[in-house]
C-alpha cells in the first residue's frame, strides 16, 4: 500500500473552533490547520452563526470562549453530536453535572474540559504527585514575569496540594526544618504544609520546579513554558483522543496514559 | 491507647546483613540500626557464619556480598524461609531463573534484586519513560567527577533505551535536528537515536537531566545523587515490602506504585 | 527644584535608525521610542534619504543593515559629526582601520560596534573568562532550538576559546578526565581544550551554561534568552554611552564597566 | 635545565598549622600536604607550644581556631615575622585596627583574614554585584540542608546587600512586581529591597542562585558546595599570596584578580 493510498483511508478529523478570534482561539486555528491528520471546517466567534459549525460537517468542536457563553455552546453540541474539547474558565461542579446530564442522554458523544492543556504542566504535577509519597523533603519555586498578580501561581498552588495529599495518603509527617532564626518570608508561602516559593523577575515567562529531598539524593521536575503556543499539543491530544471518549473528561491526565 | 502500647504491638522487622563490613554494607547497617520500625539481629561477613542470621531470628536479609558467593547465600536464605533484598551485582537471565525455581519450593519467601535501590535515580527513568511519548525532542545531560571511565554512564545509557523504546511505541520518529556544521562530538553520543551529553568536572558527584521539549516549553527532570547513603531509603523500603511479596521481584519500581 | 524642572534641563538624544525596516531595526525603533530619555528622529530604511537623519538632528545613529552599505553608512555618519551604534556584521580588521581612519579626523565623535549587544551573554563571557583560572574543571553546555544549523553555537565557541586562553595565562594545565570507554561524541566537542556539548530541542530558544568545578564545588553561570527584543537593552546603553566615548569602541565589555 | 633543576630553584613555602586537630585545621594540614609546592612544617593544637611553628621555620601559619585565641596568635605571628592566613571568626573592626597596628611595626608581614575561603561562592558574589547595575530584576534562591537554624543563610544577605548596594550606586529603583494578591511569604524576604527566598530540604548541602532579569534574557550565577574540602583551594591561594602581599588583607577578592 502507498502512502497515498494509506492517506486516503484515514479519514482527517473536522475540527470547528468557537472564539475563534480571541487569543487562545486563534491559536487553536493556526494549529489544527497545520496538524496533517485535522481539517478546520469552521471558525466561530461573536456574531457568527453557531450553526455553521454544523453545517460544515464539524466532528469536534474547540471551545475558547467566555463563561457567559460556553453553556449554551456545550448544550448545543451535545445536541447536535459533536464532541468538544473545552478550554474555557469558570466550570463549578454545578455547571460540570449539567454536562453529564445533557450527556447522558447522547452517549456516544464526548467532552474534555481542561483547566490547563500544557502537557509539560499536567505531567510535572503527575510526577509531583507520584514522588512526593517517596520523599522526606519538598518545596516548590514557581518563578513568572512580573505583570502577574498573584504569588504563588495558581499551577504551583495546585501543585502543593496535590503534594500535600499524596504526603498524608503515605502517612508522611512534616518536612524538617530546624529554622529558629528567619527573615519573614524568606521560607516561602505554606500551603496545606508545604513550602512555596514566587519568584518575580522581567525577562521570566512561567516556570516551575518541584525540589524532592532524602538522604544523600534530590529529585526535581522543572517545567518551562514561553509561549501559550504551547498549549496546543494538549488541544491537539484532546481532539484526537475525545471521539473514542464518551461522556465528560476532566483534565488532560485521563488522556496523558 | 498510649504511643508505648501502640509501639509493643506491631513488632518491628528483624534483619540480617551480609556483606555488613563492605562500604554498602556497613551503610545498610547504619540505616536498619536507625530505622525505628527495625532491629539489626545479625552482622555476617567474610569467615562468619551464616546461621549466625538465622539463630538471631532474622526475618529479612539483606545482601551486598560478591557475585561469586550471593547465590549460595540466597539458596539458604530460602531454604531457611528468610526473605532477601539484594543489591549484589552479576545476575544473568540463568541466575534469575534459578532463583525462581528455590522460591517455586517456599511460596511464602520473597526475593527483590535490584541494580539500583536509588529512589530518585528509579523514578527519573520511570517519569523520563511516561514523558517520552509526549514530546517531540528529548536529550539526555549527565554529569559526574572526572574519575569515571565510562561516559556515557550506565544509567543514562538505560534512561536513553527506555526512552527510545518509549517513542517507538508512541509511533515519533527521529527527533528534529538541522544541524549543518557540526565540531564532532558536539551533538553529542548516540544510544538508539537519543542524543546524550557527559560533563565531566571536579566538584560533581553523580548527576542525570532529561530535557523534554515540544512547542513553546520543555519539561526537565533532574537526579542529583551525593552520597551512597541515598540507597538506603530504597533498601530500607524492600526490607519493608520483601514479606508480602513472595517470589521475585526484579527493580525498585514495583515497590514504589 | 521639582521633577518638571529636571527632566527640562537633561535634553534626550536624537536618534536616527538605519535599517529601521529590518527585524532588529524595527525593534530598535519600539526600545527608542520606549526610551524616556531618548527621542526617535529618523527612520532611515532602503531607498530612504541618508541625510533625513542629519535635517532631522540626530546626534546618534544606530545602524543594523547589512554588510554591503554599513561602511558607506558610518563614513557619512563620521562625517557629519554623528555617533554611531553598529550591530550590523562583517567587520573584518581592514574595515575597522578604515573607521579608525575616519574617526582620526573626527575627535569629538564616536563609534561602537558590537558583535553581541546582549548584556547577558557578555556578562557571562566575561565572568567565565574571569572564573576560568581558578577552577581545575570547566565545560560548556549550549542550548538551542533544532532549526539551528551550527553546532556548538558562536557564541559557546567564543566563550570557549576566552576560557581557554584565561586557563593557559594562569598555567593551568588540561582538565581532569579519567574517560577509558566512550560511546562516540558522549564527552562534547573540544575547543582549544574544552569540551563543548550542544543541545537542540523543540521548545528551547537560546541557553548557555558554563560549569566550572574544583574540589567539592561548583560554580555555574547561566545564560537564557528567549527574544530579540533581550538585545535592546545593550543597544540603549551603547547610545547613552557613546557620545562620550570618543574614537572606536569594540564589543559592550568596556561600556559594561 | 631538567624539571629536578627547576624544582630545587623554588623552594616550597613551609606553612604551620595552628587549630590543626579541629575540623577545618585538619582538612588544612590534608590540603598543605598534598600540595607541591608547600611543606607542613608544624601542627600546633590546643595544650602544643606555639614556638613549634617558628622553630621549624615556617615562613606562613593558617589558624583555624577559635576567637579567644586567635588575637594571641596573630600578635605572637606578626612578632616572629610570620604571615599569616587566618579564617577563624569574630573580628570586630577593633580587632583588625589592633591587627592593622601591628603589621605597622612589621613591614615585611602580610596577614589574610576571610570570612569565606570558598572561591566559587567569593566569586559569585564579586559577579553579582558587577551585574546589579545591569538588570532590572534580581531575586536570590539559597537552598540548604534542613538542619540549617538561620534563613536566609548569610552568605545570601550579603550577597543580598551588595546587590542592593550596586543597584543603588547605578541609580535603579525598585524591581518590578505587580503582585496584589500574595500567601503570606511566596514572595520571600527583603533584604535592602531584594528578595531572597530560602529552600530546606534534605539531601542538599549548600547551593546558591542569583537570578538577573531583564527584557527577553536572564542571567543565573548559581554555587553548589557540597564539603567543606571546597574551602582548601581558596587557603592555599592565600597562602600563596600571603607573603607578597604585606598589611592585611580582608577577603579573597584581591587574591581572585
């Protein structure tokens, strides 16, 4: 067979994207239209016509849009049997046992919603999670551009938690730390017990690492991201993987293993 | 019920070392003798003599001996129903097999064998093997003192296998690279097409990077190993798991899931 | 005397902009015009009047074009009595006479020309020619994305060879390495002497490291840059600088001081 | 000339050790022997007679010992004609000028007294302070053993406040963070306006990083030390230099250039 052939056979998925224009939105088109195995049939943003995702054939739709609007979008797809890949902020579990329920009723229909699609970032925290059982000592530094107005980020915040519990599940107790004499701050943010470090500086993007300690040896997982282009390998993973998905998949790890 | 009550009921572990003057050994006893949920009952070496293990009831044992003389070490350890970690080195695929056949005849004695008891050094390849398929380029960075003769070392020679085996499977082909004008050797070595680098200086001990990289962010994980103390959180954690594990266990990475 | 009055009596340099089209000229014009002490006078590109940027009053002029028109450029500039900051490439020792010539018959103006106008790189080649003869051990680790067809990179060339040339003033001998059994190209590139290792992934942008080791510790100076726009702030220091710098200034070293 | 020839003509420096049985005194002698171009000619401790030292001639004595002691030392020392090479604690700007006062009487006598032998981390800071003036940011990350009672460490509030000092003198202001929205300590403690930010955790010695940002590139000065061994090299640059360099000297520095 050639590859021609073998082409041919392996039909492109057709991928729609909502908020099309937006930043995030318009990296997604630029995206799909270079994946080889992905045909963009639609771009929707305000004011355009939702139906012409549809109407163009649609297989999945991609959603960067706005709290205000991303329901009703979902609703729509579900309806229509499009399974989506859903990017946008603001899902309370309210809004997520809505979904199931639209959902169950169109089972062969499937969702992603994600609250970070950099694969870096989902692995880094898996890796955290799964060392942390295995070692006395941890402290997380996240360092970012200057413009951010919260510290420690919210990566790292979630990060410490997943941490933290895995520590507890393992029955491990406090980190040790002989400290008696410190400069206020200078050991960082304590969240759920473990120590979180913000570093600020121009010329920084985002960044992270999780610093493991025991006898004699460290661990640690560093995740650099400089550009949101780096989101799209995990908007791309969950397009492929969200047909063969049905109902609702929260979080890019599901599709990671 | 009080700390001293809850204490006298689970009874801590008694352990045998053999190999107990060598440089590992004489570490492993330092560690069990520290470990509160342990109790070192036998030192045996070169001229002593093994029933000395079992006379002071050694329910684990603990081997960093020679390969001439593990095997007869292990082959009693069984017959006596002594479960046995052992960090010796030399087992082919024929000493395994062998190993299994004495534990076939005792089902309730377990055996881990293990190259390497450091944690660490186990879950950066364990992590390096999951974040292979995600990413379209992977170097691999070790660095150690100047006294070593092999370069690469054995662990980033096993980190670039896994790897490569890990990519081949996730269907990646070569890793880009538009190198033109190469100063030989720059691009460093090598193994099953992932390329390895080794920095050799005074002042380094023993240290391993992975550096994953798709668009617009890399993903490094990183081992620093100062001292051989660092294997004994991992000998002291298949002292822990041996009793419940019967038959062979090969690697660390069993007992860290 | 309050702020208003202050910032009155310290007039702005008048700037002009040769190559103002091209991608650094064009960044050169934002970091300008960003500049509070600076005012852009002249945009000066392809097919544009020279002497634009003399009616304009341009006391400096920064000139990023290329080879073939940059000498026609700076004779003008030295001419007229206008400063000039190059980053245009292709000096080779026959043109820098030339400019020192011209400049002769000139004493009150000034001429930079720089290689490199990031601050970061020439600190850090600056600090590693510093550091270099008083450490046994030192190698280089480039890192950079995989479209870049020169391996190892200029830059870690050059560093290499100043490190090499700090070693051999101080008398020191060959760095220690005991390697016996190597995979081919594991330990790195040898430039006069030291070993250069050159990483290419998906996701990297530009990256240096210089590892110095002596016994029982390390030393590491690190270098990222992730923008063209890293370059500007050199470029700015240039034109602060070299109306009082009369005669030819080579590289950002001296400006640094 | 044959290199036995040359190795007669320059004879090696005979150098005594007082505080010769504490920790640091002991890896001293270690040190002195082992180099080529010294003679450890005498060991004095607690209880010998201090008259040992000159009479077997030594030209240089290091004292690691303790402040109760030492000021006797340095008087009987500087009256023997003997330099000297001093890194045990507690000079008050009263004890140098008693020391100062002595050396006048002496022309011919150098004393060397440094809080800090380790070159890599004198050297860090002489390279941080030179690139304060050039980067809008700056933070510092210490990472530490945790048995560690003050953070940050001391030799990161120094650093610290010659950072703030170099900033100062080069007329930068405050470093940009545009944090609103802190956990109490992420962003560290401010020393002199600079925010250094303290790691515990098992497994590390002492390491430390200087992060330098400006737009688009960072710079990263980073020491590992992992044994007190690493301060040898730096005692026996002083000693070396001790007797070429009469008066006192304070700090490495002058020795490094």
């Amino acid at each position: 067979m050639t590859d021609e052939q073998e082409k041919s056979t392996v039909e492109p998925i057709r991928v729609g994207v909502l908020g099309a224009r937006g930043r995030m939105g318009a990296e997604v088109c630029r995206a799909v239209d270079a994946a080889a195995d992905m045909d963009l049939v639609a771009m929707v943003d305000q004011g355009d016509w939702l139906f012409n995702a549809a109407d163009a054939g649609a297989e999945v739709v991609v959603d960067f849009t706005t709290p205000d609007v991303v329901m009703d979008n979902l609703q729509w797809c579900i309806d229509q049997g499009i399974s989506a890949v859903v990017g946008t902020t603001g899902f309370t579990e309210q809004r997520l046992d809505q979904v199931r329920g639209w959902l169950e009723r169109k089972p062969g229909v499937g969702v992603v919603i994600a609250p970070n699609f950099g694969i870096g970032a989902v692995l880094m925290m898996q890796f955290a999670a799964r060392a942390a059982r295995h070692f006395e000592s941890v402290e997380i530094i996240e360092q970012h551009h200057p413009r951010k107005l919260d510290a420690p980020s919210g990566t790292a915040t979630h990060t410490a938690r997943l941490v933290a519990a895995a520590r507890a599940e393992a029955g491990l107790g406090p980190t040790p730390d002989a400290t008696k004499d410190e400069v206020a701050g200078a050991r960082g943010a304590e969240i759920d017990g473990v120590r979180v470090h913000a570093v600020r500086a121009t010329g920084l993007v985002a960044h992270q690492e999780v610093l493991f300690g025991t006898l004699g040896e460290t661990l640690t997982i560093r995740h650099d991201s400089y550009d949101r282009v780096s989101f799209m390998p995990g908007v791309l993973l969950a397009v492929r993987a969200v047909r063969t998905r049905p109902g609702l998949t929260l979080g890019l790890d599901a599709l990671l293993d």
